[in-house]
C-alpha cells in the first residue's frame, strides 16, 4: 500500500471512533479547496504588501475548520523574500453558511532549512502515520465499525503560476549525486514531473528559491528541452560546462 494511502487510512480509522481526527489536505480539484484559498487570496495580512498574492497554495479541512498556507509573491510575480527566508501566508477560518469566515491570518518565514509543512506548523504525513499508528495500538477499534477515507493529500501543483524567477541565474550546471535526480514542476516534494536525470548530465541554471533551483536540461541528441526544479545539493556551478543533456523518463 502506498504510504500516503496509508496515512489516509490510519487517520480515518482514528476519526471513526472516539480519537481526535487529523485534518486532510483538499486535492486540488476539491471544490472546498477553492472557495478556501480565494478567501485566503483575498484576506490581508500585516506585514506583507497590500498587492501581494500567493502561490503553491496548500489547504486542509478538519469538520468545520479551515486552514490555507501559501507562499507570498509580489504583484510582478516574485517570490517574497526577505534576508533569506522565503516569506508565507497563513490563514484560519471556520465555516459559515456556505462560505467561509476569517479567523486569524498572519505572516510567517520558511528558511532554505525547513519544509513548507513544517514553516506552516502543520504535522507532516509521517508525524500523521506515527500518531495514527500510536492511537490505534493505545485505543483499538471496535469490530465492524464503518470508514471512511478522505482524499489523498496533494500540493496544488497544477495551480497556474507565472515562472518562478525570485533569484535570477544564468550559467551552466552539473548534476552533482550519483543516482536519479528528480525533476519538479513547482519548488514542492509533492509536484514531481515524472523525469528525472543523473550525475554528470550537464544543465543551466535559472533561478533559485530557497532550498530549490531551477534548471533547464536539452537532449543533446533530440534537443528536446525540459525545464523542472531539483532540490539546490543536486545541482552546483559548472565552469567547465559548455553544453547541455535531456531529461529521462522516470
């Protein structure tokens, strides 16, 4: 079983009896998710600019309370950074009616060291399966009981977003780890792209993010192009480089 399947299972095995539930993260295509982040979207915050908008929006729903973490961009499209730390929107809200009504909303910082759930406080799959496994062993639950799985927790990674550029690079790379590098479509664990490419394999550098870096890989034979982000150890400078490789199909 997959472990996100699995984390799903356990938490809703633990909200079907007398346990405290986890909240699930919205898919991207839940409607609930929407109406969530346009009130996030719209809901100001002290300390970022009154322009400012979001991206990699995040959302999760525990019975009638909300949550939205997202990252802050400016109104030309950057990434909100400042000394270093990549700059978050944080928003609670709780039902009502059919919409939803802000209860808190504030500003807060994800350095290049920490994950976006962990910058979010919010517990990570892991932290979640742990739990659920330690409730199920300290609370066990009765025969027969009937449940119900939520859905699969997913970053919103084909939310549009205009290219990520907060740090401009320009210069050729190198695949530094031996083994399969992952390519993402956004700076996200969880938006992977589906290809990868390898120690040696030859890039330029776009841009950065904290913790993240943008690359644009070619073919050398077919010279098809694919542009991803790679976790920022995966890649360092090449000064030697002069050419450029494809990405492979994971």
């Amino acid at each position: 079983m997959k472990p996100r399947l699995f984390t799903a299972l356990m938490a809703s095995l633990l909200c079907a009896g007398a346990l405290p539930c986890f909240a699930h993260e919205l898919s991207a295509r839940d409607p609930a998710r929407a109406s969530l982040v346009d009130a996030a979207r719209n809901t100001r915050v002290s300390g970022l600019p009154a322009d400012s908008s979001i991206t990699l929006s995040r959302a999760w729903v525990e019975g009638s309370h909300g949550k939205v973490c997202a990252v802050a961009r400016r109104a030309d499209g950057e990434l909100l950074i400042q000394d270093g730390d990549l700059q978050l929107k944080r928003v609670e809200l709780r039902k009502r009616g059919s919409g939803w009504g802000v209860e808190r909303a504030e500003r807060m910082a994800m350095n290049p060291n920490m994950s976006l759930d962990e910058a979010c406080h919010q517990p990570s799959s892991e932290a979640i399966m742990t739990a659920a496994i330690k409730g199920l062993q300290d609370h066990p639950p009765a025969a027969g009981i009937k449940t119900t799985t939520g859905p699969v927790a997913s970053a919103a990674c084909d939310e549009p977003v205009r290219p990520l550029s907060s740090t401009p690079l320009s210069g050729p790379g190198l695949v530094v780890p031996a083994g399969r590098s992952l390519l993402h479509t956004l700076p996200d664990t969880q938006c992977r792209m589906g290809k990868h490419i390898v120690q040696g394999d030859k890039v330029v550098l776009l841009a950065q993010v904290p913790g993240w870096t943008q690359v644009r890989y070619t073919h050398p034979i077919t010279h098809v192009v694919t542009i991803g982000w790679l976790k920022s150890e995966r890649v360092k400078p090449n000064t030697s480089a002069d050419s450029e490789g494809l990405a492979s199909n994971d």
